[in-house]
C-alpha cells in the first residue's frame, strides 16, 4: 500500500482555474518561471471541491500570448517588448480522473472521471518530484496483484511501472496499431510473455510472416507451441506441427466464395448442384458414422467430413449428362448439361494445386469424423500434451488470395467451439490477429472471401464478450482495417503512427477527450506507446517492455551491414530452390 500521500501544503500554485467545459479546464499561469518546464502530457492537480481531493489532468497545449493589456499599450508605445509578466500563460488540459488522499480508512486512490468539475479560480499544481512519485504508486497499486499486466514505463516517470488490468485488457477486445517498425510485434511477444508466466494462458496468435517461429518452445527463450498451416512441401511428410484445415470445415459461403465466378450466368446452377451434392455427402458420412442425432439437425455448414472426389464425380456424370428426348429412341441435354463445366474446372485447379494442399490434400486421417475435435483439442487445451496455453499458428506459406477464407474458417471453427461449450466450463481465449489489414479489410474494399471473413470476425467482437472469446488486432494501416471491428475495441496501445489517413483512424475509435493526447502519435519514439482504455487508470505515453524472446522482425542496420557483410551466395540459389518449391529450403 502506498504510504506517500500528495501533497501540496506550502507550494505556491502554478496557476489558476480560468474556463472549464466537460473534459478540458482551461489554467491561467501565474508561475512564469515553471511554464517553461511544463511539458505536454505532464500532469496537473487541480484543488477539488473538499481539501481531499484533487482533479487530474493531463497538459494538451501551452501557450503564451502578449495579455490584452499589453496589446493594447503595445498600440500606443512601441518602445518595448513585453515583459514576461506581462504575458498571458494558459495550459489547456484535458480532466482524467480524481484523486482522493484519503479513501475511507484506506491510503489515497486514484479513479478514472472526474467526481465534479472544477471551480473557477481553483488554484492548480504541477504534479512532479516526490508529488508524481506518490501519484504513480497509487496507479501501480491500485491494480491487484492477480491482474495486473505490466506493459512498461510510463514516459512522465520513468521510475513508475505501468500496469494494465489484464482482465479488463482482454475482456472487451484490444488493438494495438502503429507504423512498420514501431514495435507491434515486439509488443505482441512481451504480451504473451506475461501471459506465459500464468498457469492457464489461453492465446491464439495468428502469424502471418512466420516471424514468431523463434517464441516456439525449444528456442531460446521460447515457450509456445508452434503450428504452421502445411505449406506445398509439407504433403508428403507432414511434420506434428504441420496443420491442415480440409475443405469440409468451409461452410457453403466460404466455399462458394473461393469457387464460384458470380459473373458467370451458370452461378446460381453451380452453387445450387454443388451445395445439394455436399449436403448428401456428409448425410453419407452421418449415416456410415451411425450418427442419427446428428443427421436429424445437421445443415449444409455444418463441419462435417465429405469425400470431395465423389462430389467431383457427381459434378461430371451431371455436366455430361443426357436424358431421354421426348421421341423415342433419342435423347437430349440433361437439366446440368454443360452448366457445371466451368466449375468443376475451378475446383479440379484448386484441389490440384499443391498451394491449396492444406484445403484439399489433408492427409487420410483428417476426413475421420473425431478429427475435428481432435484439432479443436489442440488448438484450444492449455493443459493437454500437445498444449501449451500459448500458440503460435504460422500462416505464412498461405497464398494471399485464399487468406482471408483460411483465416476466416479458423476463427469461425474455434469460436464456434467456444460458443457451443458449456458456459460453466468454458475458459477464456484471446485471438492475436497479426497484420489484420490483410484479411479485415474496410467492408467496402473486400472481396467475396473477404466479407465471408469481416462476417466471422465482426460476429465474434460483437459477441465474442458473452463467450469468453476476444481480439486482439494488430495492424500497420488501422485505416485499411474494419471499422466495425476496431470501434469494438476498448483498449489500444498506439504506438507510433506517421501516416495522417492512419492517425484519423485511430482518433476516431478512441473517446473525444483524448483526441489531444493522440496528436502526439507521430512523434512516439520505436517501443513507445500511448496506451488507453479501461484496462489503465491514466491514459499515457509508456515506454513499452522488450520482451525476451523476441520476434523474427528485427529492422536492419542497412548502412552498418552494407559496410561490413557481404551477400551470400549459397542463400541467394536456396532462395530460389525455395521460390520454385513454395516452402523454405534451409540451408
Ligand atoms: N519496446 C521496444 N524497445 C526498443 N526497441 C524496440 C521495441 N520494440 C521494437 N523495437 C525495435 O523495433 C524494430 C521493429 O519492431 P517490430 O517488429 O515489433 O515492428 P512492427 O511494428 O511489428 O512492424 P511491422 O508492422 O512491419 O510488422 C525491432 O527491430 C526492434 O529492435
Ligand atoms: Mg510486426
């Protein structure tokens, strides 16, 4: 408990309460010496209405402007320049919370909103020395132990530990945004680090660069499980970490939406013939499999194993089939005739396509009907043999055009686990969705799969609450990214963000008051973060911890390296071997 309470007894005031709208007060300085230190972002106490208690608020703009009084004598005598006292200081500040010295019989606290607005002319405090140092052990402390998630230091104090609530963190969906290179998936590693150092960890990270390869357990450091999604070269011989999704966990959307040419004027034929065949094929597995229950309820989306070959089969007997003509002894085009070519064209490319290997080239054991729940063992048990709570799941091998069906697909599969458990034993999972401008896009710039995935994913952080089932969005373009999906989110790390399009994006997720706090954005060094939500008492700028075990994604010193290594030539030919196998050659 933080003994040191904040006082300001025998310090003469900075200044003086001059307007005061909702969120912001407006100070008139009085102490011209101190404006010069007043930095944005610093804090200010602001006398509340008892002695107890003080309003905080966090600096947005100081200025200094010659007072109307020297306007107008400047008028009449030009001679000299005005005289600092002469000056009109004012700090804009925007009001965070209120801080009580005394909370009942416990020491002092800190919460968030402010318990009254402040009254003009209430003298004001910079909050600094031994004051800020006091002020920082009440955000640490006010955090349980049990909760408490910590991120960094806070740039105002850097003595000052910054600490999240962890449940509020994850409970309502999270984002962490910022430019290539500011440190997102450095922040993502540190994150799960700390999630790692409890019992039960539930974390699911989707990788889409294959750069958290180096957090898998056996590396230095490491201690997640690794997945990689099968890559063309690992058909043959899947390795354990190697996974598939079949096609049949696609429900008729996803499918369709990776098969079906909507210009083609046999559209709806094809995905009329196509869904009756894969329905009767997975009635065919219900019934061989003796599962009746199943088949009295199941739908054409259910994820149930089909034999893709026989469809296939059915698809052609119907495009080439003939019926009896109307004369006897001729015959005609059956109903299909010619209607399916085209389709069955497209599927045949794609099953063939060693790239789509992980869709339609599963090996033998994942058509069985227990596979499901086998894979759903593995992906979601933190206590399991194959499980550690931590996961990482390696899509970088996943051609781009499918991604956003595959992701999709996953993520629907886990939620709907989730959705479907019973509610008193279900535990809490986060999905990490790295570089989520690639398969959230704004609803407007999306494709057919990629509005299959928006309706996944918006689904699941519009409900996801309710089933234990949450975000985490990281992305360099927060503007390229799902709107819907990122004004769900109620805590952000924005780390820094250069790009104007990107800023506004950010600005108009998080709550007006704090639009002035975000102009900093561009100026953030690598690592630093303004961190918000209700997961953390002061909305602020914290350096961010560098976790151990750190991700593949290491900037390079172009110029130092340029100047000291040369290229290698055995990599360059294995780069090339790797190109034409589509999966990496180590060398
Ligand atoms: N907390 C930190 N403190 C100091 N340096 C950091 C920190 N986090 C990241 N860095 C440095 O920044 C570089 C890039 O970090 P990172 O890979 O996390 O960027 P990113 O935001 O994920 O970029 P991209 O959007 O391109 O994936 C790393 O080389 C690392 O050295
Ligand atoms: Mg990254």
């Amino acid at each position: 408990m933080a003994s040191i309470v904040m006082s300001f007894e025998g310090e003469i005031p900075m200044g003086r309460v001059m307007s005061v709208d909702t969120m912001r007060v407006f100070i008139h300085v009085d102490d011209h010496e101190l404006l010069k230190k007043v930095m944005v972002g610093n804090l200010i106490a602001i006398n509340g209405a008892t002695g107890h208690q003080f309003l905080i608020s966090i600096v947005e703009r100081i200025t200094r402007l010659p007072s109307d009084a020297v306007v107008a004598s400047e008028a009449l005598d030009d001679e000299t320049l005005p005289q600092p006292e002469e000056m009109q200081d004012t700090i804009r500040a925007v009001l965070v919370g209120t801080y009580r010295v005394k909370d009942g019989d416990s020491g002092p606290s800190f919460k968030r909103g402010a318990d009254s607005c402040p009254q003009i002319d209430q003298p004001c405090h910079l909050i600094q020395g031994a004051n800020l140092t006091a002020f920082m052990g009440v955000l640490s402390q006010d955090v349980p132990a049990d909760k408490a998630l910590r991120l960094g230091h806070f740039a105002i104090d850097p003595t000052a530990e910054a600490v999240a609530d962890g449940d509020r963190f994850f409970q309502r969906h999270a984002a962490i945004l910022g430019s290539t290179g500011s440190g997102k998936s450095y922040t993502v590693a540190a994150l799960l680090e700390r999630a790692n150092t409890l019992s039960h960890p539930n974390i699911l990270l989707l990788d889409m660069h294959g750069e958290y390869v180096s957090l898998a357990k056996g590396q230095e450091y490491g201690y997640a499980e690794y997945f990689k999604i099968a890559g063309p070269g690992d058909l043959v011989a899947p390795g354990a970490h190697c996974l598939f999704l079949p096609y049949w966990l696609l429900n008729r959307e996803e499918m369709l939406s990776m098969l079906l040419d909507r210009s083609d004027q046999n559209a709806p034929n094809q995905a009329q013939v196509f869904t009756s065949l894969v329905s009767d094929g997975k009635r065919k597995t219900l019934v061989d499999e003796g599962r009746s229950e199943v088949e009295a309820s199941f739908t054409v989306d259910s994820p149930i194993p089909y034999d893709i070959d026989a469809v296939v089969k059915e698809l052609d007997r119907l495009d080439n089939d003939r019926e009896p003509g109307a004369r006897a002894g001729t015959d005609r085009k059956g109903e299909w005739n010619g209607k399916l070519t085209r389709f069955i064209s497209r599927l045949r490319a794609k099953s063939e396509d060693r790239r789509y290997g992980f869709l339609f080239q599963p090996p033998p054991e994942s058509s069985t009907y227990d596979w499901l729940s086998m894979l759903a063992v593995r992906l979601l048990a933190t206590n399991g043999e194959h499980s550690s709570g931590i996961k990482v799941v390696d899509f970088s091998e996943v051609p781009s055009d499918v991604l956003p069906t595959v992701v999709s697909v996953m993520a629907r599969v886990l939620y709907d686990v989730q959705f479907w458990m019973n509610a008193e034993l279900r535990t809490p999972v986060c999905l990490v969705c790295d570089e989520a401008h690639l398969y959230l896009p704004v609803r407007a710039d999306a494709d057919a799969a990629a509005k299959r995935a928006l309706d996944t994913f918006e689904r699941i952080a519009k409900e996801g609450r309710k089933y234990g089932f949450a975000l985490l969005v990281v992305s360099q373009r927060p503007s390229d990214v799902s709107k819907t999906i990122l004004s769900q989110c109620n805590n952000f790390i924005a780390l820094r963000l250069t790009n104007e399009q990107d800023q506004s994006a950010v600005k108009s997720v998080m709550p007006d008051s704090m639009a002035g706090i975000a102009d900093v954005l561009p100026l953030l060094d690598i690592g630093e973060a303004i961190v918000l939500g209700d997961s953390i008492l002061l909305p602020s700028r914290i350096k961010l911890d560098k976790p151990k075990a750190t991700p593949l994604s290491l900037t390079k010193n172009f110029w130092r390296e340029w100047g000291e290594k040369s290229s290698d030539t055995a990599a360059i030919v294995a780069a090339v071997e790797s190109l034409r196998r589509q999966s990496k050659v180590r060398v």
